[in-house]
C-alpha cells in the first residue's frame, strides 16, 4: 500500500491476555513493527498471576497507540475475546485479534488491509499461517484474492479446505464486529469459525497468498487439549445446524449432518475403549445442546467399528489407540476446557 498514514484507514488491533508474560513482548513487538502505521493498539488483561500488565505497561508508556484495559472479574475464554473486540475504536474501518502467545509478520496489515480495500465485498481477510513449523490454510488456487462468501463456506463444508485459520489469522472488517455485542457465539468454543460463517452469508472472503501470522504450537497447551478431546466434532456440529441451510441444499445438509454425526459416534467408541470418561461426558452434553441427542446404543456401534479396524489392521490400529491414550491430558477431576481464560484453538476438518 505503501501510502501516507493519513490516508489509511485505522486498524484496531487487540489482545486478550491472560499470564502472557513468556510470550507477550514478541506479540507487542510484531504490532509495532509493522508497515503499517495507522493502527491502535488495546490489550485486554483477563486477571493475570503474572507480570503480563507489568511487561504490557511498559509498552503503553512510550506509545500512546496502545492501551491496557483489565477485567474487573477473570472471563471465560470466549467471552474474554468478546470482550477485546468490544474495545475496537468506532473510528476503526478494520480489526485485527493477535493473541498474546502468538504474534504477526511486518507486513501483515499492510497485506490483508489492501486486498480488503480493493475489494469493498470483502468481510474478512485472510492468509498463509506459519503454526509452528507447518504452514497451514492452503489449498485456495493461486494467486486467489477474493471468494464468494457463499463458495468459500461451502468448500469449507463440503471439501474440508480450512483457510479460516484461527481469529489470529485473520482481519475482520470492524463494521462486522459491532453489529453484535458479542461477535463469537460464547456457546461454541470454536466461535471463531462460526463468525466466519456468520459473517460471510453477506460478504466476500479476501484472501492473500503469503504467511502473515505465527501460530505457536506449546507441547501441553489447551489447543492440544482441544485437539485431543476432539471439540472441533461438536463445534461442526453447531455450525452444520445453525448455518448449514444458508449455504446446502437440503440433502447435502442431510447428507453431511448423517456423515458427521456417524463419524462422531466412532470417535467416542474409540473413547470408551479408552475409558476416557471425561471425554464422553463433554460429547454427551454438546450432542444433547445441539438437539441431536445422545446415544448409548450408537456408541456400542462405534466401539464395535472401532474393533473391527483393529482386527482388519491390528498393528496401525494399536498404534492409534496407544497414541491417544498417551495425548490423554484432559482427564483430570475438575479441568473445564471452556472455562480455561486463554483456550486458543486450532481447528480440525472433520
């Protein structure tokens, strides 16, 4: 873009933050250091134990973009980021969500904010993701800058091509976000994919062929957690009922809502082989909170499935089963995965 300050639309970035003191420099740093210059800048503290407000402070000091709010009660993960994108300037004509373990490259804005301001349809923006060190969120044909809302969300559905990323990587038009006050879905701990489907029934998918964002992979963090419980399985099951009929037909929809709910109920006779519990225990309220109900029955034929692959291939069958028994982390007395403060979580295709 390379214009004047002046001429660029204000871009608000924000934080939620919760113990982010390891990480949370290299996140600063990355927003100040970016090509693009009209931005602000607000951090949202979520009742940190650490030094996080001390090292943010700092930061605030010398740059009057930025701004520390606190939470006066610790929130819920998802209504934590709620309740950063609630503190984006109304002046804003973008937003931008980088969390605070992870961070942007250089010419991040400057990249999303152009192909968004070429093409006015656009609602949210995205990228390349370097996650660890996979890049992630390929598959679109290059050199596409712009799908349908429409195309995008039923490629998603129907041929898996995740390109949303999580909400770090991605820019959201602000007008979007304030039409609610709460833009993600707080019943659904995948609320970050579900505002792209939300928001995209009235808008196009900007898209830029380059990594723009880091994503860190932590051994033992909540995204492994995420990934170990398998949650992607009921947060596609609340997309499928709550949005799959602005973007199938009918019987896709059936179709789809059939396979989904199928491969669900292997997943927890894999679980009850596994003795996890816990794991049955979540899947069991989010299947009755979707309304699809839960199924004693329907899991004995997944467990009987489940045993049948490893009679057909024992040996890559005891291998998985062994895998998720060793990724078995969630299994401890009390742990809530939705209510942990800074849940961030990469998503599955399912």
């Amino acid at each position: 873009m390379n214009i004047g300050t002046a001429s660029q639309p204000l871009v608000s970035v924000v934080t939620p933050m919760y113990n982010g003191a390891q990480y949370l420099q290299e996140c600063i740093e990355s927003v100040l250091a970016q090509t693009y210059q009209n931005w602000n800048y607000t951090i949202v503290d979520n009742c940190s134990l650490d030094n996080s407000v001390e090292i943010a402070n700092r930061y605030a000091e010398k740059d009057s973009r930025i701004r520390i709010r606190t939470n006066q009660q610790f929130l819920r993960a998802i209504p934590n980021h709620n309740c950063a994108l609630r503190q984006i300037s109304a002046a804003s004509k973008y937003c931008k969500m980088v969390f605070a373990d992870d961070w942007i490259f250089p010419d991040c804005l400057e990249r999303m904010v152009s192909v968004a301001e070429d093409h006015p349809s656009v609602g949210i923006v995205g990228a390349y993701v370097l996650q660890g060190t996979d890049v992630i969120c390929t598959g679109l044909p290059y050199p596409t800058r712009v799908v349908g809302g429409r195309e995008i969300c039923r490629l998603h559905l129907l041929n898996k091509l995740y390109v949303f990323g999580s909400a770090n990587a991605v820019l959201y038009r602000s007008d979007l976000v304030r039409k609610t006050d709460t833009f993600f879905d707080e019943g659904n701990i995948h609320a970050d994919t579900e505002a792209c489907f939300a928001a995209l029934k009235n808008s196009d998918f900007g898209f830029v062929p380059q990594v723009l964002t880091f994503t860190r992979v932590r051994p033992g963090s909540l995204s492994r957690i995420s990934s170990d419980l398998q949650t992607s399985l009921a947060g596609m099951l609340q997309i499928l009922i709550k949005h799959g009929p602005d973007y199938l037909t009918r019987e896709e929809l059936e179709d789809h809502l059939d396979s989904h709910v199928a491969y669900y109920y292997r997943f927890l006779g894999k679980s009850l082989l596994l003795n996890r519990g816990r794991t049955i225990d979540y899947h069991r309220r989010k299947l009755i909170e979707a309304g699809v109900g839960f199924s004693w029955e329907r899991i004995a034929k997944g467990t009987l499935a489940a045993l049948w692959d490893l009679a057909l291939n024992p040996k890559d069958a005891i291998e998985k089963l062994l895998k998720a028994r060793g990724q078995l982390t969630l299994e401890k007395p009390g742990q809530d995965i939705e209510a942990v403060p800074d849940v961030k979580l990469r998503r599955q295709n399912t």
